[in-house]
C-alpha cells in the first residue's frame, strides 16, 4: 500500500488491550484512568480477520504491544493465530517484561519471532520509582527467558529524558552491549503537545519514512501516533478502514489529545 506520499505501508501494531500491570510516570497516570469496556475490546477473532485483509493489502510486520500486551488473557493462543497466517514474515511483541518468564516459551513455540522489552533502569530503586510499582528482578527474568526461549532479536527499549543518556540510560546501555541485545532510546514523547523526535536505534520518529498503521484495542485504525485522525475497524468494514487509513497519512505528526500512550501502544 502506497501512502499520497509515496510511503509503503506494510507495518501494522495493534495494541491489544489498555491494561498494564505497571504505572510508568510518563505513560500512565496512577489513578484516575478510564479503562475501555469490555464489549468495545476486539476479539481474537475480530484482530484475526482484520489483520488477514491488511496482509492481504500488503503488511508483512506486525507487531503486538499495549497497555501491557502480556495481560491481556489468551495471549499465547492469539500469537499462534496470528503465526499461522503466511503472509506475516515478523511477528513481535513490545513488552514491560514482568510476566515474560512465564510466557517466553509458549510465545515462542506460538511463533513469535521476536520480542523489545521495555527497561529503563538497572537499579532496583530507580525501576520500582519510574514503574511505581515494579519489580526489576522480573523484567530481568523475563529477558533471559527470552534469550533462552530463542526469541530472536531480543531489544531493550530505554525512555530517557530530553538532555541524553542520564546514569540510568547509560547502564542500560552498558547492559545491552555486555548482552549483545540492541538497546533503543526513546525519548519521552508528549503526544498532547506533540513533542516527538526520532529513535536512537530503531526507525520511529522519522515521518518520510515512516510505514505504520496501528489499531487500537477498541478497533480504531490510526494512520499516525500523533494524530488524532482513525477510523473505526467495525463501522467502515476491514477493507475500507485500510484504505482510508492509509489514503488519509499524514505526512508528519502533529499531535494527538484523544489517544495515551497506553492504550495506543508507542
Ligand atoms: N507495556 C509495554 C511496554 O512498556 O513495553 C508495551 C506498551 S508501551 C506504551 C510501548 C513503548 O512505549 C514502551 O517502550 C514505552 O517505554 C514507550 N512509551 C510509553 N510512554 C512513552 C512516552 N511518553 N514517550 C516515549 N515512549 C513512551
Ligand atoms: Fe505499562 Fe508500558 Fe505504559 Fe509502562 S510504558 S505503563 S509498562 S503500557
């Protein structure tokens, strides 16, 4: 699918529900959050279809992500679901890492091909403060459950502030080099103000070249992370919603005050 500018689509995340079991201080306020409801979630069967007809207009990468995509309940039976569609050559998932130690081997035996675990921080302390909630000893479980299970590559995504890599970051850093595990740097994005800049390591952030859709857990199609611009899986039809989507991408982002990073999955 090419874009009016000429950018071919062929990359689509579907964050797969708005829950998280951590409270991250830029992604999620600590209370207070109004969650979407049940009947407005898609089904597996709902993300199956739909994401058969984007494969079919030309996605080939699709990537799983949240909220925390590992709460959502079933998720092993929807990796295989989505593994078993051929036309998918990559199949990943962004997650925060704390129930990846249960989940690493059935992900991978379901066809997940690989996995970018979210880590911000190498110290105890500074983790449980930036998550509010988390422990670290369970992400760094979850990233060598990965490693064993052979998800390949396994990738650190690290938020830092706007000045660079702070003591945090620069550990993380250190941590993914010892491991041989590419670490990205993101840096903490505003979606309301529409303060977004390109990733350290990995493609986001750049808009020429940008090939995304993503879908959010209650079935909008949205061209762009900062944009306010999506269309409704289930009111225009599977087919449509890719057309218009795509048909409707915005050259650069600009900013978005009806999504959260939660619930549109970064
Ligand atoms: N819960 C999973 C996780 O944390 O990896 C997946 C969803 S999370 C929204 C996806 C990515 O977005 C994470 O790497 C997270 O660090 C990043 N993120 C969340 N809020 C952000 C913000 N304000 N600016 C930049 N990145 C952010
Ligand atoms: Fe949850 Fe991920 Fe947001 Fe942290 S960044 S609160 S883990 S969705």
């Amino acid at each position: 699918m090419l874009d009016p500018y000429r950018r071919q689509i062929n990359y689509l995340r579907i964050s797969v529900t708005d829950r998280c079991n951590l409270r991250c201080r830029y992604c999620m306020p600590e209370k207070g959050i109004k969650f979407m409801s049940a009947e407005d979630i898609l089904s597996f069967k709902e993300i199956y279809d739909f994401v058969n007809v984007a494969v079919d207009s030309g996605i080939h990468k699709v990537r799983l992500t949240g909220g925390e995509p590992l709460m959502r309940k079933g998720i092993v039976q929807l990796v295989e679901m989505l593994a078993s569609i051929p036309g998918i050559k990559d199949l990943g998932m962004t997650t925060n890492g704390i129930l990846l130690n249960r989940y690493a081997g059935d992900l991978a035996k379901a066809g997940l091909d690989r996995v970018n675990i979210s880590l911000d921080s190498l110290d105890a302390g500074n983790f449980h403060y930036i998550t509010r909630v988390g422990k670290l000893e369970n992400v760094l479980d979850g990233i060598k459950a990965a490693r064993e299970a052979g998800l390949n590559p396994v990738k650190i995504n690290c938020v830092i502030k706007d000045k660079g890599l702070d003591e945090n970051a620069a550990k993380v850093k250190d941590f993914g080099e010892k491991n041989g595990m590419q670490v990205r740097f993101i840096k903490e994005m505003d979606l309301e103000s529409g303060v977004f800049s390109v990733v350290k390591g990995g493609d986001g952030g750049k808009c020429h070249i940008c090939n995304r859709l993503r879908l959010t857990p209650d079935g909008f199609l949205k061209p762009c992370l900062f944009s306010e611009v999506g269309y409704n899986i289930r009111e225009y039809g599977y087919r449509e919603a890719l057309g218009l989507a795509v048909g409707n991408k915005p050259e650069r982002g600009s900013l978005n005050n009806i999504n959260n990073f939660y619930n549109i999955g970064g």
